[in-house]
C-alpha cells in the first residue's frame, strides 16, 4: 500500500537536511576567522595508532570545511601527559586542539601522578569513536569461554596471572574485577602499551590478557590468539560472536571508552563550536563511520559537552572505587 504522505516526509527531510548544510556552514564560515593560524591536532599516543588515525580523518574534515591547513601532530608518552601539556600551553588562541582517549581525564590522573587538573584544564567537544576491552587468550590454553577460565583459574595454585596495557588502567583493574567474581586469585603484569604484552600472550608466556579491542582484532582474526568477552555495553560488531561480561551475568564490566577532541577551556567559543560541529557532521557519513568500525570500533554519539563531563565524572569515580578496593596507589 502505498504511503500518501511520502511527498511530504520526503520534502521534510530534504528541508531539514538543507538546513543543516547551512547550519554548518555559517559555523565554518564564522569559526574561519578565530584564527590565522593553521590549526593543529595534538594527538597522544603514537603515529598510526588509535588517535592518530581518528585525527588524521578529522583533519580531513575540519580542512575541507575550514578551507585552512590543518597538522596532526603525534605527542606519544607519558600516558598521553605530554599531549596534555601542550594542549594547556597552547590552546587559548583556538589553534590547538587535542585527540585523545577519555581516559586522560578518567584513568590517567588516578594511576599517576600528574600537573594537570582533568576536569579545569581539558574540555571535551564531541565524541569521535567508542570503544571497549577484550578478556583474549593464548590460543592453545584449554579454555573456550569465561566460565571454563574461571574452572580452570581455580585449579592453579599461585591464581591467574593476566597481562593489560598499562598499570593502574582500566584494563588493569577490569581484570582485577573480573577475578574478584569469578572466585579467582588474579596476578596483574603490566607492559607499556599492548604490543609487547601481545607477543608475551601468543608466545604463552601470559596466558590472558585484558586488552583494547582494535589492537587485539588483527590477532584475533587470523586466530593467533582467541577472545573470550567484551567489557562494553554491548557486542562489538567487529566481534559479533563474542558475548559482553554483561551477558554472562558479570557487574561492573560494562563500560565503553571513547576517543575524542578536545579544547582548552578558555579557547574561542566560535572556535570550540566550529570544530564540534564539523566533527560530528563530517564523521557522520556512512564512509567514515565504516572506517570507524573497521578499526574495531563504534562511531560515536551526539553528546553535549556538559553531557560528555557528566559521563567523565561518573567514570572517574567508579575508576577511582576499583583502584580503591584493590588497593591501588597512584605511581
């Protein structure tokens, strides 16, 4: 049966949409003049990695947009505090901006030491990409499923020694969790990034590792090492038959992670409003959102920056209670 209303829907959504063009545009064509600088991407973490990837697309926008030359500039180390740092120096004028995981904000400050204030110092602007952690194994150990790994944690007399990413991070303490309802004794090795805690796992010299999913999917799919859950909300759709710790009846292992730019918070209002506007729109389409999902993650939402806080204060409190229960001291 055909739907008389479908001219009217269709003219609705062609209004709306012109609408939004010109939306955008006034915001590039009033952002344009906060600065004659070119405007830069501090990105932390290492070239080719998560946030360089995300920032590299997102320059691509923000060019095409802006019509100004946009440079991605990769500041690795220090947990992502040198990136940090150069953000808080630089980023008063509007010409610099950060691309970063949530956890500088949520994690990094409770593991470590650090100069910055998370929630005086940084200010989120949108959301690029979400993303979560993966409990995988060395794929010749005789488990298949999380239930078999709790079984077979019991059985060995020293506990389950597990592997994550970095110290005092999410991976860390989720593995800590997850030992802590599974019945099982959990002994943590942290590495300095997933690459060498990878090669130790495949090589079984660690038997399961707590690790982010886009590093671990490569491995996963030509199945050097098998994934056993996902901590996000729900299934990743790089791994679709891989069940969430929620599924399986585990609490507090349901929590996505996000990657995404960031301002000074005394930066140009034009400023902030024109990179948020054209982050969200230009990663939008269908072609980034694939790529997105190619590198093992969601695109992600629409959040309000007072909103994105709100969920960055939440997570940090519930950071800070695990470090906590673990007794944890910040390095």
């Amino acid at each position: 049966m055909r739907d008389g209303h479908t001219p009217r829907r269709q003219a609705v959504a062609l209004a709306g949409g012109l609408l939004l063009t010109l939306a955008l545009a006034a915001t590039a064509s009033a952002g344009a003049g906060w600065t004659s600088k070119p405007i830069r991407l501090v990105v932390g973490g290492t070239a080719g990695g998560n946030a360089d990837v995300l920032a590299r697309l997102l320059a691509e926008g923000l060019h095409q947009k802006l019509g100004q030359p946009v440079v991605v500039e990769t500041k690795p180390g220090a947990a992502g505090v040198l990136a940090v740092n150069d953000l808080i120096g630089h980023g008063r004028d509007g010409s610099t901006f950060l691309v970063i995981q949530g956890g500088i904000v949520t994690e990094t400050p409770l593991a470590y030491k650090v100069s910055y204030q998370p929630f005086e110092d940084l200010k989120p602007l949108a959301q690029l990409s979400r993303t979560g952690l993966v409990l995988v194994a060395n794929k010749d150990l005789p488990v298949n499923d999380v239930k078999q790994l709790a079984a077979y944690g019991k059985q060995q007399a020293d506990g389950l020694t597990f592997a994550s990413y970095a110290t005092g991070m999410r991976g860390h303490t989720s593995g800590m969790v997850l030992g802590q309802q599974m019945g099982v004794q959990m002994r943590h090795v942290g590495y300095k990034g997933s690459p060498q805690g990878l090669t130790d796992l495949m090589g079984g010299h660690i038997p399961v590792m707590m690790d982010g999913v886009t590093t671990s999917l490569p491995l996963i799919q030509a199945g050097s090492i098998k994934a056993l859950a996902v901590n996000y909300p729900t299934r990743v759709a790089a791994l679709p038959d891989v069940p969430t710790f929620k599924e399986l009846g585990y609490q507090g292992l349901a929590e996505a992670g996000w990657f995404g730019v960031w301002s000074h918070p005394d930066a140009p209002a034009q400023a902030q409003q024109a990179i948020r506007e054209i982050s969200l729109q230009f990663l939008a389409q269908p072609q980034m959102q694939q790529k997105i999902r190619d590198m093992g993650m969601e695109p992600g939402g629409s959040a309000t920056p007072e909103a994105l806080q709100a969920e960055l204060r939440a997570s940090y409190q519930h950071q800070q209670q695990v470090l906590k229960s673990i007794d944890y001291q910040s390095q």
